[in-house]
C-alpha cells in the first residue's frame, strides 16, 4: 500500500550523488512484519543514508528492520550470532579498505571460528567508485570473510559505482530485495536447519517464469517514463545504396582503416577432454596494410548477427524486407545513432550489421514494446517486467537469463514492434576485440600476419538451448572449414555468392592500439608478467619481441628477469602452449615459469610453501649444471622433476631459470608462494607488472596477493601503505592491468 507522509514518525531528505533518496527514520519496535537486521558500515553518510531507506521502505512490505551500525557490535558477536538474515550497506575507502567504523567489526569476524555464522544467510550493497582501482573492495572483503565463517549469500550482491551514479544498481538493487528477503525470512521460519540455494530458472520453467503474470491485475504498477521517438523509418522501392560497415560511422578505439584479413589456418590448443575448448587463429592482413602492431595491443572484428536470427526476427514482426531511408525527428540529438547509415540502406543488412540482436533490453524498452502486444497477457506482462513492482522478475528472467530481445519477441509473439521502434531502441552492434599473441617485424610492402586466441564460453538461452557467443561462434565456423582439408582461402575465390552475402567470406578488423599496456623497449628492465588462460596472449607476443631483440649485439648484457606467471584446469588437458613456453625458458628469454593447475585430478596441493622447499631440497643439483629444472609439485613428498636444457643461462643473470608447477592453486597463490623474489624484483630492480585476464576474480586477486606480499615482505607497514605503494606503481607505469569481465 501507499504511505502518506503523515503516518510517518519522521521524514527527512537528503542528496545521495546528486539522486534524491526518501529516508523514512522508524524505530524498528514501530513496524509490525518479519524482522531481520540491517547493517550498514559508512564512511561520508552514504550507505547509512541508504540503510536507513530501506528501513523506511521496509514498512511497505510488512517487514521489520533492527537498523544498527557494524561498530555497536561488541567482540563477542554473541547477537549476532542469533541471527537468521542479515542485509549490510557498506561502502570502501580510497584505498581499498572497509570504513572506519567497520574495521574493529572486521577484526572479531577475522578472529571467529570457521563456523561462527553457519546458518546465517546475507545479502550485501556495496558502494564505490572505479575511479579507484579498489572499486567496492570494502564489500568484496567482507563478504569473503561472511562466506568463510559459513554465512550463505541470499541475493546478488549488489556494487554501485558512484563514477556514474550510485542511483542505476541501487534502485534495482532495492526493488528485487523485497522478495529476496521475504523467500529467506519464510525459509528460516521453517526452521528446517538447511540454507535454500536460489539457482538461476533454465529451459521450459524459465519460459514460463517470463511470460507468467506474477501480480494481480488490481495492483497499481509504476512504470519508466515514455519517450518520444527519434528514430522514423520510410520504406520505398528505390534500390540501396552499397555501405561500408555501419555506414561509415567512427569505431571505437580505432587505430587504423578497417581492412579484410584472410583467415589461414586454425587449431585447437585444449584436449577434447577439456571443458572448454581454446582456439587459435591465423590472420593475414592485406599487402598495402600500414597496421604495425606492437606486444599488448588487439584487433576489433566487426562480427555481424547471425542470418537465422535476422530472418527470424524479420518474420516476427512482419516485416519482408525491402529498402528503407532513416531520418531522425527534427530538433531531436543524434547522439547515440551515428552508427544508423544515413542513405538507402537493405532492412536485412541494417538489422545484420548495425543493431545487437542478443543485448539485454532495458525496462523502458520492454514499457514500449508492451504497446505493441494485442494480446492482453503479453502486454500486461511486458508492463510487469518493466515496473518497479516487478524488479526481482526483471532481475530473474532478463538480467539474470541474459534474455534478448530476440527471445522476448519469440516469448511474446503477439507484440510485433515496428523496425523503427528496434532502430531506436536496440544498442549498436558493438566490435570484439582479441589481444594479438604473436610478434613479427614489419617487412616493407609485403602481408604480415597476426594470431589470436579465444576460449568458448557457451551459455544456455531462456529454452535451455547451448549458444556461443556471438562473435567466438561466428569465428569458430571459419576455423572449422579451415581444419578441413581444403585451404579456406581457395574456398572464398571459388565461391559464388550474392553481393550481400559476400561479406561473411571476408573478416573485417581494425587496429586497437593499447598503450596504457606498453612493455618496456629496454631489456634491463625486470618483468613480471600475470596471465592465466587466454590472459598469457599479449605475453607471448612480448616473449617473441624479446627474444628476437636478444639477438642484436649490445656492448653489455644485464637482461632484466622475466617471470611468467599463468594458469589453467588441468596440466595435460588445457595447458595452452606449453611446448613454446618451454623453448622461451630454454633460450633464455623466459626467467621463470609459474604455472598454476587449479583443478587437476592427479595431484594434491601441499600445505607447506612448496618453492621454498624445492629450492632448498635442489639448489645443489642446479648450481653450475647449465640446466633449468621443470618441478612438479604433487601430494606429499611425491615430486617429480624434469631437466631441461638451457644455453643461455648465464644471460639471466643470478636467478636461475625454472618451470615451477603448481597443483590445486591459482597464479594469485603462486605469487605469495614466490613473494620473496617479487618482492626483491619490485624493491630492487624497479620490476614492472603486467596483470591481463578476469577482472572481477583474477585481477583482484593478483592485487590482494601483491598487497599481501608487500607487507609479508616487510615493504609496507601496513595493508594501507601497500595499497599506496600499488597506486604508486599505477601512476608510475609499474602496474599494469588489461582486464575485462
């Protein structure tokens, strides 16, 4: 029900990031309702700000907040304890840490048994800014520290970026709390001593789940404001006019002149047995190309939709085709459409190469889309999905889902939207962009080719239907006519094609230069390189400059160390180029090779710190032999080790070269394993870092794990002092990351 501001004990207003935000203070004995505690850990006002909202908007659901600051706790947690559902709003410090208030909290939880909040289910909000390279680790630190004293998560931890707005995860964030809350508060009113896991719906039910009205028809919902058009389209029979891709419009981070590269030869790095296939792809850029691409940059393709899904879009909003001229309403901003071709342009082609099919439409977009339905079940539900009464459907089935708007029209097939409605609505098809892991010098006039690599990662779709991703599935198609007998190349001038289909033969790309991810020209300097997976790509071309740059002559040699940290499952199923690594070790090139296995079955990890043990137990056997040796560290005492030859030792300098593997860890953990020669690398010899790969798990990780090293090592004080020297590095071009999500 609506609450008057009279029935209110006291109302106030405040500006959170220029969002206003009603906050309603109620003593919690006031509400009736389901209780549950609400905490909140605040730095300048802002997540008490926003815990004390949800106290307020708790009334309206029936629900009874005890709102408390994380520092009224004492040591003994013994309330705490008692607890059954827990929602915490905590914001982070510019330097990575939890408020102030909260740190004595975070203390106790640090010194609690393993178990101490077993049977306790949260919810967290966390509040940052990634301005800083920190962004909501304040909430990532406690909530670590909940997960390892037994705590189960609830709902989606939220994190909410004040750079662009604490407002846009916020507000959603609240709106699907309130059934979240509610499913965890009945579960433990059964009292049936098991924590529920809320699992992502999949096939059938999740159909249903989207196309099911889940309120009554009396209830009131509030829906996102309508905008006027801007987008008209105007069909005509006059024939289009041919367009570059996107009609020529600018492309993000584009370095050089769209060109047509040859795909010339493929192959699969993982085992058949691994659980997700790696590839790898040959391209050779065109003969007149001035592209001189350099370690650490990447290439974007221009990957179009798939002529099935347009075909099938087309036929469910009825349209056939034909040619058509886009024009936007006077006076209205063109930002936003430059990527629509301004002449006659081919329906198809347009809903091909110009719109994202498969992005994840926004509430406004399913709000006007319900306009469009003449049956009144699909209208009544596309205004649920798009109001705020129906946030946790939202988040469920098309966040959640990854739900297009492909799918939405397919599950709603009586809404059948104009081209115009999806020319305004629909996001622009975006390129895709893979780092280049080789390196070979430019030789004049003639064709220089480039490699990349990429991993599957293949999702189910709201039936429960396996998809690739957009641009891996359309690459993945070349590669495999190009592991058949014939040559892909003789294919593509044999072929006879219409010339709208010709593209498809051809791979257009573009230079993306990457410069805040430079390697250093000068061999001196040490390098410390972190790349799991597909991650180790722009490292390998650097290996390949570096290795080719040793064979100039130079007056003295004081060649910098190279580690290598990287990582995958298994050792013998998805090991990516682990012959070439070996010959970069062999040569020199290579220092040290770290390689971590985080989920192979033949080995177990050791407790002890297992380098410290190999180098004590086999310094004798590597002084003076001019071999490098290849440790592998298994359960117990079982160790097993593999002599390699290695000519140019005495290049490296006083660090010897090894191939360390290490099974059950991740490359973070094989850093504090190696902390001491970090440490020396980062203190003495000025090392510069470079951090490519996850950045939500991986990269944060990597960063914990220098913080942890920092201080171990005695370099810094304190968890603070670390951070500082981190950011220190950052703006001296010493740590660098290429991270995405």
């Amino acid at each position: 029900r609506l609450i008057s501001k009279s029935e209110l004990p006291s109302f106030r207003r405040c500006h959170v990031n220029s969002c206003e935000m009603r906050l309603e203070g109620l003593p919690a004995g006031d509400i009736g309702g389901d209780r549950f505690l609400l905490l909140y850990a605040s730095q300048t006002g802002q997540a008490e700000a926003i815990a004390r909202r949800i106290q307020g908007m708790s009334l309206g659901h029936n629900l009874k907040p005890d709102l408390r600051c994380v520092s009224s706790f004492d040591d003994s947690f013994k309330d705490l304890q008692t607890e059954t559902c827990i929602v915490v709003i905590v914001s982070t410090t510019d330097d990575g840490l939890v408020p102030e208030k909260a740190r004595r909290f975070l203390r106790s939880l640090r010194k609690a048994p393993d178990i101490f909040l077993s049977g306790i289910r949260y919810a967290i909000l966390g509040l940052g800014d990634t301005n800083y390279s920190n962004f909501c680790n304040g909430s990532r630190i406690l909530e670590a520290r909940f997960e390892a004293l037994g705590a189960e998560r609830f709902y989606e931890t939220g994190y909410a970026d004040d750079a662009v707005g604490l407002e846009l995860v916020v507000e959603p964030w609240i709106e699907g709390l309130w059934q979240a809350l509610r499913d965890c508060l009945r579960s433990a009113m059964a009292a049936t001593g098991k924590s529920q896991h809320i699992e992502r719906p999949l096939g059938a039910p999740a159909v249903e789940g989207l196309t099911k009205c889940c309120l009554p028809s009396s209830v009131e919902l509030t829906l996102p404001q309508r905008k006027e058009p801007t987008v008209m389209v105007e069909f005509t029979e006059e024939p289009p006019v041919e367009h570059t891709w996107q009609g020529g419009s600018s492309l993000p981070f584009q370095d050089s002149d769209v060109v047509e590269a040859t795909l010339i030869s493929a192959r699969i790095l993982t085992s058949s047995d691994a659980v997700r296939e790696t590839w790898e792809l040959t391209f050779q850029l065109p003969s007149k190309a001035k592209i001189d691409f350099k370690p650490g940059d990447s290439f974007g393709f221009l990957c179009p939709n798939r002529n099935s899904d347009v075909q099938e879009l087309m036929a469910q909003i009825g349209c056939t085709g034909g040619t058509c001229s886009i024009s936007l309403s006077p006076g209205k901003p063109s930002k936003g459409f430059e990527h629509l071709p301004k002449n006659l342009c081919d329906v198809k082609w347009l809903l091909k190469t110009c719109c994202d099919l498969r992005g994840v439409p926004k509430k406004v977009f399913l709000r006007v889309l319900a306009d469009h339905a003449s049956d009144e079940k699909d209208r009544r539900r596309l205004l649920e999905l798009s109001s705020r009464e129906g946030a946790k459907d939202y988040a469920n089935f098309v966040l959640e889902s990854r739900t297009s708007i492909f799918s939405i029209l397919t599950a709603f097939p009586s809404c059948k939207p104009s081209v115009a409605l999806l020319l305004e609505h629909l996001p622009r098809l975006m390129p895709r962009y893979y780092s280049v892991c080789n390196w070979e010098p430019a030789q004049g006039q003639s064709s220089r080719n480039f490699k990349i690599i990429y991993k599957m990662c293949p999702f189910s779709t709201l039936k429960g239907i396996k998809e690739q991703g957009l641009c891996t599935g359309w690459l993945t198609s070349l590669a495999k006519d190009v592991t058949n007998s014939k040559s892909l190349v003789k294919k593509m001038e044999n072929l006879k094609l219409a010339q709208s289909e010709q593209w498809q033969c051809a791979i257009p790309v573009y230079l993306r230069q990457n410069i805040s991810f430079r390697f250093p020209e000068s061999l001196d300097i040490p390098i410390i390189m972190i790349g799991p997976g597909s991650g180790v790509a722009p490292f390998l071309s650097y290996l390949q400059w570096r290795q080719e740059a040793m064979k100039a002559p130079r007056p003295e040699r004081h060649d910098g160390e190279t580690w290598l940290f990287t990582g995958c499952r298994h050792r013998h199923l998805d090991f990516l180029y682990e012959a070439e690594l070996e010959l970069l070790v062999r040569d020199g090139t290579l220092s040290n090779l770290v390689v971590a296995f985080s989920r192979d079955p033949e080995f177990k990890e050791r407790k002890e710190d297992p380098r410290t043990t190999l180098m004590s137990e086999h310094s004798s056997d590597l002084q003076g032999s001019g071999k490098c040796a290849m440790e592998m560290v298994s359960s117990g005492a079982e160790q097993a080790k593999l002599d390699i030859d290695c000519s140019l030792q005495s290049a490296i300098g006083d660090s010897k070269p090894n191939v360390w593997l290490h099974a059950g860890r991740y490359v973070q953990d094989c850093l504090r394993t190696c902390s001491s020669d970090v440490a020396r690398l980062l203190r003495k010899q000025g090392a510069q870092v470079y951090v490519c790969g996850d950045a939500r798990g991986m990269a944060t990780g990597v960063r914990d794990a220098l913080v942890d090293i920092l201080v171990r090592e005695g370099d810094a004080a304190s968890v603070a002092d670390a951070l500082t020297s981190l950011k220190a590095m950052q703006k001296q071009g010493r740590y660098l990351q290429d991270v995405w999500t």
